[in-house]
C-alpha cells in the first residue's frame, strides 16, 4: 500500500511491504506488532483517546518507517522529521494506522469453518 500525504507543504510518499516489520525492527530494535499494540491502546478511530498512553517516540518510528519504506534515501530518523516545521500526526493519525496494519494482514479468508 502506498499513500502520498502532505505534510508542511510538501508531498511525501508512505509505502508498507512485508518488509516493513523487518525494517522496523533492523532500525529500532524492537518488534512492530508488539508496538503497535501499545499504540491502538490509546487510539479510537482516528482520534487518541489515551493521550497519556499515547507513546509519541514509537509512531514516529513507525511512520518513519513507512516513509523509509518508500523512499530508501531518506535520512534518519531524527534528521527527517528535523527537516519539517510541522508534523501533525493527528491529522493523519488513522492512514498511517490502516498503512501499518496493511504490512502484516493477511488479504485471504479462512477456508476453516469455525
């Protein structure tokens, strides 16, 4: 999936693969699925209910990711989001989730009847 959102005025490209777990994890050293988990705890739709338990560091990384993902020349992390007067996660904020949860969903029905 791939999504070109503006942010600050200026057009930047958003892709999630298979890869982007793996990227995550070579990057920062933790596990995705996991921080995402801590991450929709305190999102509702696409709003942040929790604010408290909103853990801004781990989606920046994570939307930093998507941004690696489809553009393997973009600096790192800090020196990216440096590069922006502002960075409205919020406005954004359910995209980028539907784009995260897009890497590890699985697009196939079950055939096992339950």
């Amino acid at each position: 999936m791939e999504k070109i959102i503006e942010i600050d005025g200026r057009q930047v490209k958003f892709k999630s693969t298979g890869a982007y777990l793996l990227r995550y994890k070579q990057q920062f050293g933790r596990d995705a699925i996991q921080d995402l988990y801590k991450v929709e705890k305190s999102i509702e739709g696409k709003e942040i209910i929790d604010l408290p338990a909103f853990d801004l560091l781990i989606f920046y990384d994570m939307v930093w990711t998507l941004a690696k993902t489809a553009d393997p020349q973009i600096l790192p992390p800090m020196e990216w989001l440096d590069t922006f007067g502002t960075f409205p996660l919020t406005d954004h904020l359910g995209e980028w989730m539907e784009m995260i949860r897009s890497s590890f969903s699985t697009t196939v029905e079950s055939k096992k009847k339950l």
